[in-house]
C-alpha cells in the first residue's frame, strides 16, 4: 500500500535535502518510519523544478508493505488511514521548519496502532493464529449460547445441563497432553491438529442422538478448544515483537470474539423448530474447509526454531516446578482454579437464566448480547491490550478481575434495565483482567516449558469450571434462583485479584527472555 504527498520549496535542492531530514529525522538517503505508524516507512525525494530555477519539489512517498492473511481486508482501511495522518503531519513538518515554527505537535496513537513494529513473518502468523481463534470461539461457544433448547431436545434440567457442561470439562485431561506436546513437537502441528479434531467433534454433535453421546462430542471438541487456545496464546506470545506482546494477544482476542459473535447470530435459528439448533453445529464442522488455507500461512515460532534447533530437553515437569518458577505457576494456577468458579457458570448458564428467570427469547437474547458484548467487547479487548502494555499487566488483572466480578455479579442479581448496563460495562473490566492474565500465563515461563506450564493451568482453571458448573447447578435446584446461585459463586475471583494476583511478578516492559529465562 503506497501514497505520496508532494510539497513545492522555494529553496535549492540541497537545502531541501537538509531540510526534510531535520524535520521529518531521515537518514542521508532520506527514509525513515512515517510518523504515527510503526508499521510504515516515508521516502523523500527531491528534485529542481523546470518551472521555478530556484525552487525544489519535494516527494513524499509513504508505504506499508505489510500483509496480513484472512485479515488484510480489516487492516487495510487502517494501513490507508495511517498513511493519509502521517504523510499530512510530515507536510505540516517540513513547511513549518521552512517558515522556522515549531515542529506541530506529534501524532499520537489511535485504538489500532500498533505499539511495536511486526515483521512480514510476523504479522502472518499473528493473524493466522487469530483467524484460527476465531474458529475455534464460534466451535467453543455454541453448547454454551444453545443449552437451552439443547436441553429441552434430549428433556434435561438446570442441573442435568450444567453437570453435562461439568463434564465437558473432562476433555481437558486430552488438552493437558496435547497442550505438554507442544514443547516437544512444536506450536504448529498441535493447532492444526486441534483445529481438525474440533470440527470432526462438532460433525458428531450435529447428529448426535442421544445426550450422552452429544455430550461426549462436546468433550472432545473442548479439549480441541482449549489445545488450540493455548498453543495459539503462546504462538502469539512467542512471535510478537517486544513491547507488543498484550497487544498481540489483544489481537488474539478480538478475533476469538469474532467467532463468539457469530455463535450468538446464529442463537435464532434455535427459535425455527425444536431441533434447528444443530445446524450451527453443522456449520461449525464445515469451517474444516479453512485448514489447508491456515496450514499453508502457519509457520512454527522463530522461539521454538531456535530452541528445538539448540537442545532436546523440552517439556519437562521438573523444571515448571522448580524454585525458578514453582512460585509463579503455583499463583497462576490458583488464578484460574478461582476465576473459572464464577466464569463457567457466569458464561455457560446466562442464556439458561435469561430465558428462564427473565423471559427472554432465543432471538431476544441474541439481541442483548450483541447490544451489551458486541461494542462494549470491542472496547474492552482494545482497551486491556492498551492498558495491559503501559499500565502494566498486575494492576490492569487485578483491577479488571475484582470490577467484572463485581459488575457480573450485579447482572445475575438485578432486572430490567440493570441487566443491560452491568453487562455492557463487565465485559470490558473482564476483558481487561483475562487478557493481562492470559498474557502472563505465556510470558512467566520459558520455551522449553511454555506449553507444559500452561497445560497445567488449564487443568488447574478447568477443575475450577467443573466446582463452579456443580456448584452452580446444586445451589440453583436447591434455591429454586439460577442467577443467585451463579451470583454466590463470584466470591471466588474477589479472593484471587486481591490475595494472589498482587504477589505475581510484573512482565510488562520487560523482553520476554528476561522475564522467564530459559534454564537448558
């Protein structure tokens, strides 16, 4: 993508010359990176004008060379955006140094601007990996948006539908193996693996027909779910420039919430008929048909390379839990046993109590979801990637987790217009807090056991989803109230952002081989 800007100087060429470089800080050939974009470079070119013998025309020429593959349609427009402001700044520059003003003020960043600069093998991977989370998302959410007419199909109760969601959980035990492979076998070909597994899992529960056996297909698609999550968190991780690292992740998850958002346009097609609902476990299954693209553009981490290329010894326990990084993973791991008490039911049972406590319909629910996640969603992820790199990843988790929490906890409590501002302003302190927590997940360990340590949390945070479902469940049928009996369960990440999350180190600011060292 290229643009140019052209200026007419009333001075020699030479003076030109010396000007642009002072004004706009090019080297001798004068280039440069454009101003307000990391990601752009600006070229000067100055030449004597026929018609003015004393005069000098000067070129400006800027150009993002970057290419994105399955997003480059969504950054485009950015990219052209970010080449109009800074080419218009640069004219500003140049013809204030020429009249002897001061330089006008710098440009500052905008929601989509990049905090580091991403290389060509980068940027691809990053958004391979993030088209590949927005899959997995739409295949992750949809027992989770249809479990209530899931659980009308097969005449399941508040407590047979949350322990199948309970039970769900068990795929973990498959994800904490492929997740520990991926030290050994490296990022690449654990997620295309989950990636198929999920859409063959989801063939099964378009079909299935009895519980049991839809309920064993959503097992194996969750252990596909959270494989993929996790090597797709570390493949981002890993690959992100420094200084960029939550906002990689960032990125990460706005495409996962892509994938979420399709699942709830799709939440009406439960109201055509009493089984409809598995036609968006049928499309889920078809998104088979975008792996060989994924395959084609995903490449393995240049971390992995490198370390695969120095040392065997990869992926052992020993040293997750050794005086190194014992400590970290033990408050990690308490982290996220305590936070999903309350996310798992907050997310898996809220369609379950708007439709039955609060009389919405499938297609009403799709439309508060969109109205109180869509935007506000959007903001919140942009914001805790923002946030997470220059306030610093412990005090934005511990913040985000204790207000979402809080705010959360209001929503399962409260009616009428109170459902619609405490889910509009959670999701976005509850973005902030998964995000800087997910970001350190990756970050506190070193290579050679970034996916056996994150395996380990993801049993830790999937043995609290299973306490939190029955919990939840239990406490509904005994107090005949769905939202108090969620609501109870978010005393468990209060405890967590104000006890543990301050004992954590702060990655932020740091390069990712300082924060954890490799110890092979």
């Amino acid at each position: 993508m290229r643009r140019s800007e052209r200026i007419h100087l009333p001075i020699a060429p030479d003076a030109a010359r010396a000007l642009v470089a002072r004004a706009l800080d090019l080297d001798g050939d004068l280039d440069g990176t454009l101003a307000g974009s990391a990601q752009s470079s600006v070229t000067a070119t100055v030449s004597a004008t026929d018609e003015d013998p004393a005069g000098t025309t000067l070129e400006l020429v800027a150009e993002n060379t970057l290419r994105l593959p399955f997003f480059q349609w969504f950054f485009a427009g950015i990219f052209r955006y970010e080449l109009r402001r800074g080419l218009q700044w640069s004219r500003a520059a140049v013809e204030r140094a020429h009249r002897e003003l001061p330089a006008p003020d710098p440009l500052g960043s905008h929601p989509f601007s990049t905090p580091g600069l991403f290389g060509a093998e980068q940027g691809a991977l990053i958004s391979t990996v993030a088209f590949g989370g927005a899959v997995t998302a739409f295949a992750a959410a949809l027992f989770g948006q249809l479990g209530d007419p899931i659980a009308r199909t097969f005449h399941e109760s508040n407590r047979g539908l949350a322990g199948a969601l309970a039970i769900t959980r068990s795929g973990a035990l498959i994800a904490l193996v492929a997740a520990s492979l991926a030290d050994r076998f490296g990022r690449r070909r654990i997620l295309l693996g989950a990636l198929i597994g999920l859409c063959a899992a989801s063939a099964v529960s378009a079909v299935a027909p009895s519980f049991v056996i839809f309920t064993a297909a959503q097992a194996f698609v969750r252990a596909c779910v959270n494989t993929a999550f996790i090597v797709g968190g570390i493949a981002v991780v890993e690959e992100a420039p420094e200084g960029a690292r939550a906002f990689a992740v960032s990125m990460l998850a706005l495409a996962s919430g892509a994938g979420y958002g399709l699942s709830v346009v799709l939440l009406p097609l439960a109201d055509l008929g009493h089984e409809s609902w598995r036609v968006a476990f049928g499309v889920s299954a078809l998104t088979v048909f975008f792996v060989p693209s994924i395959a084609r553009h995903l490449k393995e981490t240049t971390r992995f390379q490198t370390l695969a290329a120095r040392t065997t010894e990869r992926g052992r326990f020993r040293e997750v839990v050794d005086r190194a990084y014992g400590r970290r993973l033990a408050l990690l791991a308490a982290v996220g046993f305590l936070s999903n008490v309350f996310s798992a039911p907050s997310a898996q049972l809220t369609n379950r109590y708007l439709g039955h406590e609060r009389g919405f319909s499938n297609s009403s629910i799709a439309a508060f979801k969109g109205i109180t996640n869509g935007i506000p969603g959007l903001v919140g992820i942009l914001l805790a990637g923002r946030l997470s790199e220059s306030r610093g990843r412990r005090p934005v988790a511990i913040v985000g987790l204790l207000v979402g929490t809080l705010l959360t906890m209001g929503f399962f409590l409260g009616n009428g217009p109170i459902l619609w501002i405490t889910s509009s302003v959670a999701v976005i302190a509850a973005a902030s807090g998964t995000l800087s927590v997910g970001t350190m997940d990756a970050e506190l360990f070193p290579t050679e056991v970034r996916g056996t340590a994150n395996a380990i949390l993801l049993a830790t945070g999937v043995s609290g989803s299973v306490v939190g479902l029955l919990v939840a469940g239990l406490l509904a049928d005994q107090l005949h109230d769905l939202g108090l009996a969620i609501a109870l369960c978010g005393v468990a990440p209060i405890v967590a952002a104000l006890v543990l999350l301050p004992r954590l180190p702060e990655s932020s600011g740091r390069a990712l081989d300082d924060v954890s060292p490799s110890e092979v």
